[in-house]
C-alpha cells in the first residue's frame, strides 16, 4: 500500500496494486494529471478582469489558483477546458483558445 | 454438542448467517431465495440475531446496500436468484474490485423467458468474470458448511474477497435433510470478529474506486487477477481448519470412486448425488468409472482438476447450463480448455440437461456415460450433445 501512494502512476505495477481499488491517504486525484485531456485552454485578459472570482467559485476542477495581486490563473496541469469559467466572467475577461492555435 | 435437525436448504443457510453473527442483511425477495429472506428478518425481528435488517426497493439495492455496509466494517450477507442476481450484476463488480467480503446465498434458477422459477446454472454461470469466490454446494450441510467458512475464507486478511454460495433452487433450497448445526461456541472458535483492515473512518478518510486511466487500470485487475487465484490457498487452509473444528472436511473437487477409473463424469450441485447412485451401480457391474464434484468454480481448481484426471482417459462434462451460440456449457468448456495443453491423451465430451429444474434419473446419468464413450469413440456431429431434451 506505501507503495501504492508514493510512487507516480505510470512507476506502479501491479504488484503494488493489491487491494488496488483502496487509497488509504486522501489527495490521490492530484496524481492524476489531466490538462493533456483538453482541446481548448482560457486566457486570461488582465485588462478586463475585476477580481471578482467567479472563475474561481465555478471551476469545477479547483483548476485556477489565485494570485497574491488578486488574478486567477488557470492551473494547466488540471484545466480540462470546458469553458465554465469563460461562460461565468461578468467581464468576457476569459477566453477560450484552440490548444493548436497557442 | 452439536445437533442434527431436518432443515431445507434455506433454512440452513439462513441458521449459517445467524451462526456468523452478522451484522446487516440487505436485501429483496425473490423465489426459490424467499425463504432465506423471511427468516433471518424473523430472526432479526424476535431478537435472535442482533442485526440491521435493510428492506430495499431491487437487488440493485440490496447489493449497493451490502457494499456500503461492508465499507462501514459491518459483516454483511444477502441472496438472490436468477433475475435478481441479473438485476444487482453491476454491484457485483464494484464489490469485488473494493475487497468487500460480503456472503451471498444464490439459489440457482433458469433465465427467463420462458418464465420460470427452476434450478438450473444459467444464472450462477454469468457471475464468473465478477471476481466473486464461488462455491457450489450439494446438499444442505455444504449449504451451511459454505456460508460459515464462506466468511471465514472471504474475510482472511489476505484475501478480502466477496463469496457467493451457489444452492440448487427447490430441491435444495425447499428440500429438508439432516443438517447438523455446532455449538455457538465453536463456531465463534473457527469464525473471529470481522475486522477489515480498510473500514471507512471519518477520523482516518480512504478513497475507493477512484478513477483508473488507462496507464493504471490494467494493472489493477492484474493485481485482483492473482489476489482471487490466491485465494484458493487460503480456502485449503481454512477447509482443513473447518474438518479439525467441525469433522467435515471440504476441498475445491471431490473425488468418487475414482480409483482406476478410465472414465471420469463431472459435476456440480445437486444432481451430483443423484450422479453418485449411477456410479455405483457401473461399478457393481465392474466398470470402470468414476466422479469428479466441482466444489469451487471461482477461483478455477487447474491443479486439482489435472490430479484428479491423472489416470483418466475420457471425461465427461455434465453442464446445466447452456451457453447460446457458444463453445457448450461454461464448465466444459473451461475444463477442455484447462486440459488442452496438459493432456493431449484425454478426451473430454460435454453434455447439456437438466435445465430449468428438469429432472435427470439415475439412468439417465448411466447413458450419459454410455453416450459419452460412443462420442469418444465415434465423433458426434455438434460440438456438445444434450441429454433428456426431446426431438
């Protein structure tokens, strides 16, 4: 089980997979990786934006991290690209950007 | 001391439950499984059995309800049959895959249509991908037997595994026979207090079943792959204990009069006494035949399939199943399989009755064997035969 939780995924085999559908510390998911799964990515216009945080409330990833000025950034790592955060700006601060086209 | 009473099938299994103390039964009723069902919410009900009884809406339920109360470090046991057991199949993997020793009772019913309420292995036979354990019991002892050491094999540290308990429907679960129950006492000596290693805890958080990409999923059934074949060691163990606690001892395939048999029946559940009574009466007349009673189906017995086919040169494979459109019947098709590479000299011929409750006769067993020594001989023009189906 140490095993289990300390190595990275694509490092476990299945020997350290017994009783493998059981994660005895919580946090697993941050292991799992899945910006690559996304199409489009936000930016962010700094211009535009208010502070407001919405992005940050709707995100339903926890996948945009607040800034000490008070921004939000979306964490690429985990930003699967749905857009939520880009459809709730007030501002139309977020765009959405094809990932081919950056 | 232990007694010896007349139980049917149901009441057996339900006393075995009792016996285990468990902690919560989830589920709904359906026939032949009712029986089980009444009773240990009667138990429940006068204070027999101090336990949670979960009336649900389906046996989706049930079995969801049985998940989550093995998660919660309760020792849990259900039952069902037939188009229940089709209707919590779902469940049935999740349970497995999360290490949840759950005991269930399935009383062996045909699919329908047609409607029906009969034994056969139609249902049980669908379970075999599941990563359940699974056991087939002959009579109402073994009923007992299984349930008891059932939770005592699922719940071992090192297997942590659901065990289903497979009863022929009516002529084991409304048969009554001698049982013989033990004493509270051993059976508290053979069968500790459930304790998982993995019970979810508020003060200590655990996830299960959290999602698997595909760099990870393979693995993980590779690893419930060697975990179910591994707990055949451990059902040895805890039979042999079982036999030194209770004087009946069980292994994965009982053997019948197999001493310098050149031809070998199998079979399952029930009828396998019945089968018996054939043998018998070949033997008397000096042939040389012999039976082979398929105890475990899940995890598969290889080695104890290729010790008891040792000396054997045909053997016949008697299924009360029928796999449409497939290979014959799931046994006999996994033990020509298993046999393929280990013993080109062997023949092995499959044949399917018995369905839906169908009876088969003691001589119908006999030309069984007659029949499957003209097949081994001659060919046959189909890739199984069936016995006792007219036309």
């Amino acid at each position: 089980m140490a095993d289990k939780e300390s190595k990275t995924v694509s490092e476990l085999t299945w020997q350290d997979m017994r009783f493998g559908n059981i994660y005895t510390k919580p946090g697993s998911a941050v292991r799992l990786k899945t910006g690559d799964w996304r199409t489009e990515r936000p930016v962010v216009d700094k211009e535009k934006c208010n502070k407001c945080g919405l992005c940050w409330l709707y995100c339903p990833d926890s996948a945009l991290t607040p800034l000490e000025d008070g921004y939000y950034e979306p964490d690429l790592d985990y930003c699967k690209g749905c857009g939520i955060c880009s459809h709730v700006c007030p501002k139309e601060a977020i765009t959405m950007i094809e990932e081919e086209e950056i | 001391m232990s007694r010896r009473v007349a139980l049917e099938g149901s009441f057996a299994a339900a006393e075995a439950a009792k016996m285990a103390d468990v902690d919560i039964v989830a589920a709904y009723p359906i026939t032949p499984q009712t029986h089980i069902v009444e009773r240990l919410a009667e138990m429940v009900a006068n204070g027999e059995l101090k336990a949670g009884y979960i009336p649900v809406d389906s046996e989706h339920s049930a079995m969801s309800a049985c998940s989550g109360a093995s998660a919660a470090g309760a020792r849990t046991f259900t039952a069902t049959a037939s188009q229940g057991f089709f209707l919590m199949h779902e469940v049935l993997y999740w349970v497995s895959a999360m290490n949840q020793p759950v005991v269930m009772a399935v009383c062996n019913r045909a699919v329908a249509p047609p409607q029906n309420i009969w034994a056969d292995y139609s249902d049980a036979m669908t379970a075999r991908d599941t990563g359940w354990i699974q056991l087939f019991a002959v009579n109402n002892q073994e009923v007992f037997d299984f349930i008891l050491s059932g939770f005592r094999i699922g719940e071992d540290a090192r297997v942590l595994l659901p065990v289903m308990v497979h009863l022929d429907g009516f002529t084991l679960t409304h048969v009554i026979e001698p049982v013989i129950l033990p004493e509270q006492e051993e059976v508290d000596r053979f069968l500790p207090k459930y304790q998982h290693p993995f019970v979810l805890n508020p003060d200590k958080p655990m996830s299960y079943a959290v999602i698997s990409s595909p760099d990870i999923y393979s693995e993980t059934k590779k690893a419930q792959d060697v975990n179910l074949r591994q707990s055949k060691e451990v059902a040895l163990q805890v039979w042999n204990e079982f036999g030194d606690v209770f004087g009946r001892y069980y292994l994965p395939i009982d053997r019948y009069r197999c001493e310098g048999a050149k031809t070998l029946l199998m079979t399952m559940g029930s009828l396998s006494e019945t089968a018996k009574v054939a043998i018998d009466r070949k033997r008397a007349r000096g042939e040389d035949v012999g039976l082979i009673i398929l105890h475990l189906w899940r995890p598969f017995p290889f080695e104890e399939l290729y010790q008891a086919v040792e000396d054997a040169e045909l053997l016949i494979v008697f299924d009360r199943c029928i796999s449409l459109g497939g290979p014959g019947g799931p046994p006999f098709s996994e033990v020509r399989s298993a046999l393929f590479d280990r013993r080109k000299d062997i023949k092995v011929v499959g044949l399917v009755g018995a369905l839906c409750g169908r009876n088969l006769s003691v001589e119908q067993f006999e030309e069984m064997i007659d029949r499957g020594r003209e097949i081994a001989e001659k060919g046959s023009k189909e890739i199984f035969e069936t016995i006792g189906i007219r036309g």
